[in-house]
C-alpha cells in the first residue's frame, strides 16, 4: 500500500492506493484546527507499518511537521514531492514555467492528475480554494506542455477581504443572482461574477491559442458554486475533485486506469 497525502492552505488529504492504482475512499483534516499530528495517528493505525508515503505540501511547516511524526508513528517516511521540469510516465507533462520550481507543488501535481484523467486532451484546470488557480496544459505531438496559469484570492479571501478592511459591509452569507437587491446578494454575485469572469477569460484565450475548446475541470471547495455561475458560458465543465492525489499517484508510478486508455 502507498499513502498518498495532499497537504493544501486549509486542509489535509489522504488516502491509500494498492499495487494496481486503485485508491480508496479519501479522508480530510483540518490543519488549522490544532491537533493535526494526533488526529493522523489514530487515522492512520490501519495503515501496514513501514508503507511508502508520497506526499506534497502547500501548507506551514508545522502542518508538514505533524504529517511527519505522524508517520513516525507506523514507521513510515514520507516522500516529499515539489515540481519537476519534467514528467514522464505513462504521458509527458512539460513545466512551462520560467522557473519551473517555482511553480505551487499543489498546482504541479493538479495538472499530473488531470493529465491522467484526460489522455492526450488540451485542459484548463481551475482549482477553486482559499485561492483560485486558472492553469493551461496543451497537448501535442506525444506531449503535454503546461503553458501557463494564473493566481487570485479565492472566494472566501475576497469575502473575508470585504468584511475586514471596509467600514459597513459584513461577511456577506447571500447568493449570486442577476441582479442583486441586497447588500449580503450584492457581495456574494460581485465575487461569483468576478471568479467567473476571471475563468471565462482564461478559456476563451485558450482556445483562441488552441483553435478549438479545451476541456475545462474544475476542483476544490467552491467548484460547485463556480459551475453554476459558469452555466452558460458557451464551453463545457466538469467537476473533478482530488486532482492532487492523482497526480501523486503518477509520481509513485501508479498505471493509468482502464477507464481512461
């Protein structure tokens, strides 16, 4: 059995993949509610002592620091993962970044994973979070090449940002509509809208570059909300979650599923 543990800004992933690839139910903790190196070890009694553990790590030290000794405690070390130029498995991904270590371990790993769901298809991953990720992987002559992405505050942050650094506005707990008639409405749709926009932009220069529509996937907590903003956009989405696991999952030499040969 190998573990495989996706350690994001709010919370922890993980889950355990047999010798075939498959993987099995994933489990999340909060990090930031204290007691994560606790609450691991208990989680993780059923783990075989001494397994492999591939992880990657966007979160503090001290989340990474629990992860650890948690994993201490069945006599497992984990792998530590960060981005790589390269990839190489069953499909190629190619780091397009002008430094390619730059580049988020979470958001690398994201692109592996839907690069393993989606054989030789060009993509537009989103990964909606505590920020909102926008990435553009395109596909072609036996390769796949990340050509670029960008960064922004997700839709907790700008909401947070809202209630924190203005005099009257709350931490608004409305809805996105078309047109809002309420301070808490008016917050929530100018954020869903702006998130919104923000993704058709990317994908319609995206398939200018591409000549065609690319796939668009979108992952994380707010993916749900995001898609219903999204409806109508003119392009097809789907929404695939634990993207970061998968791509891990490349990283321990996992076999591509039968379902996406």
């Amino acid at each position: 059995m190998t573990l495989l543990i996706d350690i994001g800004n709010t919370a922890l992933k993980w889950t355990l993949m047999d010798a075939s690839g498959v993987t099995g139910v994933v489990r999340v903790e909060h990090h930031r509610d204290g007691g994560l190196a606790g609450r691991l070890a208990v989680a993780w009694q059923g783990v075989p002592e001494g397994s492999r553990a591939v992880a990657c790590s966007v979160a503090s030290a001290d989340a990474r620091g629990d992860a650890e000794r948690a994993a201490a405690t069945r006599h497992i070390r984990i792998e530590w993962q960060s981005s790589e130029v390269r990839h190489e498995s069953a499909f190629v991904l190619v780091n397009g970044y002008r430094n390619p270590e730059q580049l988020g371990a979470d958001r690398w790993h994201g692109m592996l994973g839907a690069c393993r769901r989606l054989l030789r298809q060009s993509f537009v991953l989103v990964a909606a979070g505590t920020a909102t990720t926008i990435d553009c992987v395109e596909t072609g002559a036996g390769e796949s090449r990340f050509v670029g992405g960008c960064i922004a505050p997700g839709q907790r942050l700008m909401l947070d940002a809202l209630a924190s650094r203005t005099a009257w506005l709350p931490l608004a707990a409305g809805s996105a509509v078309d047109f809002p008639d309420h301070t808490d409405d008016a917050i929530v749709t100018g954020i869903l809208d702006a998130q919104a926009g923000l993704v058709e932009r990317f994908v319609r220069r995206f398939a200018r570059r591409l000549d065609h529509w690319p796939a668009v996937l979108l992952s994380g907590g707010d993916a749900g909300s995001l898609a219903e903003r999204l409806h109508g956009s003119g392009f097809g989405l789907s929404i695939e979650h634990n993207l970061v696991l998968a791509g891990l999952a490349a990283r321990a030499g996992a076999p591509i599923p039968e379902s996406t040969r």
